[in-house]
C-alpha cells in the first residue's frame, strides 16, 4: 500500500489512537474525514491539520451511520481508506451491574456492528478505487481477555475474526484488509494505569510503516509477546492477563 495520495476516514478521529493516526497520515500528504460524537473535539483536531473535514457522528445510531455514508457518498466519492478505530471499554459486573443490557448495547453497536455497517455501506466506494483498505483496530484483548470488561474484549476478538474472514473474501481484489493489535495505549480509556502503556504516537508510526508493507495482521509492542506466550503458555497467558 503506499502511504500517500489517500481520501481517508477515521472514526474516533478527535483524540487518542485516531488522532495520532491523522497527524501521521496528514503529514504523508493524505486528505482526511474524522468522525466522532464530539464536534467540538472534532473541529479543535482538525484545525492543526489544513484541508481535514470533519463529520459529527453517533456510531450507536444507525440513523447517523447512514447520514455519514450519505454525505461520503456525494462529498468524498474517491474515498480510499477506511480506519475503523472508534471503541469504548465499560468495566463493570456482569452480573450485578443494574445498566448492563444498555452496556451491551452501546459496546456492541460502537465496537462492532458500527465498523461492519460502515465497511458494508462504504464498500461501493472503496471498490472504485485502484488501490484501497479497511483498517481495524482490535486488541490484544483477543488473545487473553481481562475479568472487568467482558463485553469489550468479546467484541475485539470478534473484530479481530471478521477483519480475517472479510481478508479471505476480499482476496484478489484491490481492497486490502488490516488488523491493528495494539497493546496497552496511553489513552484516555485506560487513564490509572501507570505503567506498561505506549504512546498513540508511537502506535501509529508502527502501523503506518507495516501498511506501506502491506503488513495486514499487525501485533504491535507487546501484544507480539502475549501472542508468543499463549502458543508457548496458554495458561500463564490467560492468568497474566485476567486481572489486567
């Protein structure tokens, strides 16, 4: 893939990983749409970086959903790049939580079906492209989940299949399909952790040198080493990772 001359759109695009990702992809020489909920957040990072549009969005509604592939459709037609990165983590008691069914519904429609109508919908515009991708941000979650978010973890892993299976379909055409597997990210999802953490930054330096090398299934930092492990030791894997 090269890594210049792309019309991208970046879900979560206003802070954390997504925006590391623009600033990288911007200073490339790539055009670029954010999404988030936040206009506010939206217009503040888009402004350090000339020529961005951006595009209020609740990834939960489906009426915003279609509002945003609408407006892609007549406004960005060269799109080339999707980067499906938007995601929130609740930690909570499954059992005893009295807001869990709502939990799941928000985990659920904003980490997975959110990215799989969005790649559905803007499919039509991806295959007009010479060269174009969908890019997913799972976690090294999927490998060994945590006991405080079972919903988040399940709907990594269940990103981390569909971007495998869809790479299968999507096999000799000239849409490509990536995986990023972060390990723990100095975001705002995991402020009190003190130790352990990787920058957005450097994330996304990562990334965007293994997608010019058409590095499909990326395990970043540690993530490689937990994915090593539970080949090796599946149990300690698993027990390492329980309480994290």
């Amino acid at each position: 893939m090269k890594t210049s001359g792309h019309t991208i759109l970046i879900t979560g695009g206003a802070t954390g990983i997504g925006l590391a990702l623009a600033r990288q992809f911007h200073a490339l020489g790539n055009q670029l749409i954010l999404t988030g909920r936040d206009a506010a957040k939206l217009t503040t990072a888009a402004a350090a970086m000339p020529g961005t549009a951006t595009f209020p969005c609740d990834l939960s509604d489906p009426a915003s959903l279609d509002t945003l592939c609408d407006y892609l459709t007549t406004n960005h037609p060269g799109l080339s790049v999707l980067i499906n990165n938007a995601g929130i983590q609740l930690t909570y008691d499954f059992m005893d939580e009295p807001n869990t069914l709502q939990h799941i519904r928000t985990e659920t429609s904003v980490n997975f079906t959110a990215p799989l109508i969005l790649t559905n919908r803007l499919m039509p515009l991806l295959s007009l492209q010479t060269e174009a991708a969908v890019v997913f941000v799972s976690s090294a979650l999927y490998i060994a989940p945590k006991r405080s978010a079972p919903v988040y973890c399940a709907t990594k892993s269940a990103i981390h299949t569909f971007a495998k299976a869809l790479r299968y379909q999507l096999e000799g055409s000239g849409i490509r399909v990536f995986d990023i597997i972060p390990p723990l990210v100095d975001t705002a999802m995991t402020a009190g952790r003190t130790s352990g953490k990787i920058s957005p930054e450097q994330l996304a330096a990562s990334f965007i040198k293994g997608f010019g090398n058409n590095r499909y299934e990326q395990h970043i930092g540690k993530s490689r080493l937990l994915k090593i492990l539970s080949r090796i030791a599946p149990s300690l894997a698993d027990k390492m990772m329980k309480n994290g």
